[in-house]
C-alpha cells in the first residue's frame, strides 16, 4: 500500500504538470484573492496547493515532501493510532489554507496577484518534523548538517524577513504560516507529543 506522501505527490504531478502548458487548467486552480469572494471559490485555498509554476518549482517541494513527510506520516500513526491517517491529510489539507490566509487577506483588491504550490503545506510537513525528531541531522548542500530544530528556526527566520524584504516572486509568507502551522496543528492534536519533543534534548 502507497503512503500518504506517495500518494499526495502522485496527485499533485497528475495535476501540474498537464497544467504547466494548459492556461485554462492553470486559472481555475490558482490561488487568486480578488475573485475569491464570489460564489463557488474558495476551493482556491486548496487546488492551488496541486499546481506549480514549472518543473524546478514542482520538483523541489515534492522532493522536500518526499524527505519529511513519511517520517511525519509515521510518527502521526505511532501517536494517533487509526487515526493517524486521516490527521496527516488535514494536515497537510488545511495548512495549504492557513499558509495563503494571510496573502488572501492582504490581496484582496489586488487584481493582478496570483499565487500557486505546495510550498505552505509543504513548511508545515517539515517543521512538523521537528517535534518528532528534533535533533536529526539535516545536511545542506549535501554535506553542512544542522540539527533539523535549528534548520527549522534559521527557516522561520529566513522566511519572515524574506517576506518583508525579498522581491523574487516567492511567497514566503505562506512558508513562514505554514511552518507555524505545522507545528501548532500537531501540538493541539496531541498536547503530549511537547514532551516528547522535549524528551529529545
């Protein structure tokens, strides 16, 4: 039986990669705030989460997905049980929406902003990670490893001052959302899972 990861990467190739040259398929996912307050949109917040701008784009969130989100799959079925499943795809679902909340809010009245990708809900897998395996090695570039919980926390500040700062079309406040979601989504579902985090160290 395919994992759930698997499974999510699957789906969300099926769908870009048609949608890289198909403009139509492309504009009725995308996430685009200022037509979203009509009726029948708000399914957005989700199908822009299995769409990406080009190969590079997709590649790179389903190889990050790949590389966290069996070890968090496994650890939701350790915690939660049978119901460990179906937490991990709302997961992974609601945080494609708590991550683009903020740009939705923002942009409203901006006809010309549109955004797409995996990358929020992606953040919240990784940074899930962190509560499980706090001090597991995370090698960049293949060989500066850095325990995965100060990755995370170099990323959540890398994220918040890029999303002030940086102009390159990406959207780091959903990474920076995302994470923090990841995180929060997690603790609530099991409050003890904290300590566990803590029994690491």
């Amino acid at each position: 039986m395919l994992s759930i990861t698997i499974l999510i990467i699957l789906v969300t190739a099926i769908i870009s990669i048609p949608a890289f040259t198909n403009h139509k398929l492309m504009n009725a996912g995308i996430l685009y705030p200022f037509i979203m307050q009509k009726p029948n949109q708000w399914y957005r917040f989700i199908s822009s989460g299995f769409l990406h701008a080009d190969w590079m784009h997709l590649l790179i969130n389903m190889f990050v997905l790949y590389s966290f989100g069996t070890m968090v799959e496994n650890y939701y079925s350790y915690f939660f049980g049978s119901n460990g499943t179906w937490l991990f795809i709302l997961l992974y679902l609601s945080s494609l929406v708590a991550a683009s909340a903020s740009s939705y809010y923002k942009n409203q009245h901006n006809s010309s902003y549109r955004s797409l990708g995996a990358s929020g809900a992606v953040s919240a897998i990784t940074t899930a990670s962190i509560l499980f395996a706090p001090t597991a090695k995370i090698y960049l570039y293949g060989f500066i490893a850095l325990p995965n919980i100060v990755a995370g926390v170099l990323y959540l500040v890398y994220s918040q001052y890029a999303s002030r700062n940086a102009n390159d079309h990406i959207n780091h406040e959903a990474h920076f959302y995302g994470a923090l979601y990841g995180i929060a989504f997690t603790l609530v579902a099991k409050p003890r899972i904290f300590f566990y985090f803590l029994e690491q160290f």
